[in-house]
C-alpha cells in the first residue's frame, strides 16, 4: 500500500510541475511575440521565417528581426533552416 501512495504522490508532483509550465501565460505570450516578429510560416514539415535575422539582448530574448542581416553587429548562432524553429540568426550588439 506505501508504494501505490508514492506513486500516485510523484504522480501528483509531476503533473503539478508540468501543469505549471504549460498553463504559464508569459510563456506563451512570449513565444507569441518571438514567432509574430521572426514572420514564422508553417509550411509543410519545415517552418519559414521572412525575417530570420534577430538582436537578441543579454538574456538571449529577441528585440527586433529584419530580412537582411546586420552589418554593425556580432553575430552569435545561425541554425539550419531545417530546424524545427527554422533558420534563426542571431546577433548582439558589441
């Protein structure tokens, strides 16, 4: 009987901590923001952007994106257009 309560008590304690994370309207809103200025476009099996070159600040959070990619900043990671967020370059100011 003691082993069917720890199960359903880390039962318990697994959906609460992933009930959380998905509920979180922040998250979400953020991931919202992130997509509508990358210009994301679900197309098949892969995801375009129209605007895949982005600022990101010290966080790692996005400020702006453009279509042409920045001259005057340092770029930082530039993944594959066939990733699942397709391709993202990001750069930071110097």
């Amino acid at each position: 009987m003691k082993i069917v309560f720890k199960i359903l008590a880390l039962i318990l304690l697994s959906m609460t901590i992933v009930s959380c994370e998905l509920l979180d309207p922040k998250g979400w809103a953020e991931l919202k923001r992130e997509k509508d200025m990358l210009g994301s476009e679900y197309n098949g099996n892969i995801t375009e952007n129209s605007r895949p070159h982005c600022l990101v600040d010290r966080n790692g959070r996005m400020k702006e994106c453009r279509t042409v990619p920045y001259k005057d900043r340092r770029l930082i990671n530039c993944s594959s257009k066939y990733d699942i967020r397709g391709k993202i370059c990001e750069y930071a100011d110097y």
